[in-house]
C-alpha cells in the first residue's frame, strides 16, 4: 500500500471511486453537440456505446431542467426490463436512458416504444439514451429529432471532464492536474469508452497517489498492470 494517504495528497478520497447520484450530475460535463441540440429544440436521442456518458449527460441535463422549473424527468430502464413507469402527464420533457430496450410488441408484451413515441405527439419532448439507432421509430409516427452521437471526446473537453472530476472530491490547496499529453494518451488509448478510463485511473489514484502534474509516462506503465473489470453489455 502506498504510505501517502489521500488527504495527504489533497483529496478526500480517490477521486476515480464509484459516485453517487448526486455526485455523477456535479461532476457531469454535458457534451457540446448534446448541448447544441437541446438549445435547437426537439426531440434528441443521445447515441452511444457502453461508457460513452449517455447516463451522465442525461442526470446532468434532467438537473439543469430542475433547476429552471421546467417539468421534467428521468427514468432508467434495467436491464431485461422491456417497459418504462414513469407518467408523463404534465411533464414537459422526459429523459429516458437505455431506450432501445422498449418492446416493440409482440405475443406477449404490448408496444412500449409507441405508447412513447405517442407520448411524444402530445407535446412531452422526448430526450433518450440508447445504445441502438431508434430513427426508424420516430419516423414511423412523423416525428422529427435529432441525433447526437457520442465519439471520443475532444483534448478540451476530456480536460474539461478530468478537472471537474479532481476539483468534486479535492481538498484545498491542491495542484493535482493531467498535463495536455497525458489528456491526449488518455483519449487515444481509451476513446470514447469513458468508463473504462475511469476504472484505470482508480487504479492509477489508488497505487500510485500522484501529486501535481500527472504526466503521461507513469500512465503509460500502469496501463502495463491494468485488468478492466469484466461489464456485462448494456
């Protein structure tokens, strides 16, 4: 075990641990095309693979639609789970995460992704994760949306992501930051599988308790050790 602890290095705690909900909507940096597209209006689904930050973006933006009273909210369908539960009566906008697992009728399930599309034709805007492409549906009730794919992110942004996740859980004063070419390894090695860099750099914190400028070359040799812990597919 190293003999620093965190706070001796400026933190309450690793600062790559599991997160509460609440913690997730601080630390979250909604992506600029995600942010773009909501100012645009209508409908949106946010397109991505596992770890690509569709969860965080939508706690963050059902947050900032709290925050300026407009009637929303968020559900997050389970996995084996084919329905949502949540009444959209009187909301103005639904966020729905892991959309692409709404039934689509059948013997014995009923159409959950129309009952919402149909949700949709009565005035609830319609923001939802999915890992799948659901533009087929839309169209088949005429609605028009957008897409927001969710790539790696770029050297700005990944910086943007990386500071506000040392700054939530940092003590003052602490210097603790990635330089430019340890945030550019990151992005090539890890692309846009945010959760996976995640998990590494819990690793990173926890054996190496770095101080002051993270540099890319320790990142490197601990990539050496790294096991990503085996996730089931969404």
């Amino acid at each position: 075990m190293p003999e620093r602890s965190f706070p001796d290095i400026g933190f309450q705690c690793n600062p790559f641990r599991a997160m509460t909900r609440e913690e997730w909507i601080r630390a979250a940096i909604i992506p600029e095309a995600a942010g773009r597209a909501i100012t645009a209006g209508g409908h949106i689904q946010l397109l991505g693979g596992t770890g690509s930050g569709k969860t965080s973006s939508l706690l963050a933006l059902g947050d900032q639609f709290h925050k300026a009273g407009i009637r929303s909210a968020y559900e997050y369908i389970p996995r084996k789970e084919k329905s949502y539960r949540t009444s959209t009566d009187g909301l103005e906008i639904f966020l729905l995460d892991e959309a692409q697992r709404l039934s689509l009728g059948g013997f014995f399930s009923g159409n959950e992704m129309a009952r919402l599309l149909d949700a949709a034709r009565t005035g609830v805007r319609l923001i939802l994760g999915t890992h799948e492409d659901l533009s087929p549906a839309f169209r088949s009730r005429g609605l028009s949306f957008a897409t927001v794919t969710l790539s790696t992110p770029g050297a700005e942004e990944l910086a943007g992501i990386l500071r506000r996740r040392l700054n939530l859980f940092s003590l003052e004063p602490n210097h603790t930051k990635f330089s430019p070419e340890a945030v550019d390894w990151l992005r090539s090695e890890f692309g846009p599988n945010l959760r996976t860099m995640e998990y590494f750099l819990y690793d990173y914190f926890q054996a190496e308790r770095p101080e002051g400028i993270v540099a890319v070359g320790p990142l490197q040799k601990s990539l050496d050790s790294f096991k990503p812990p085996v996730v089931e597919e969404e």
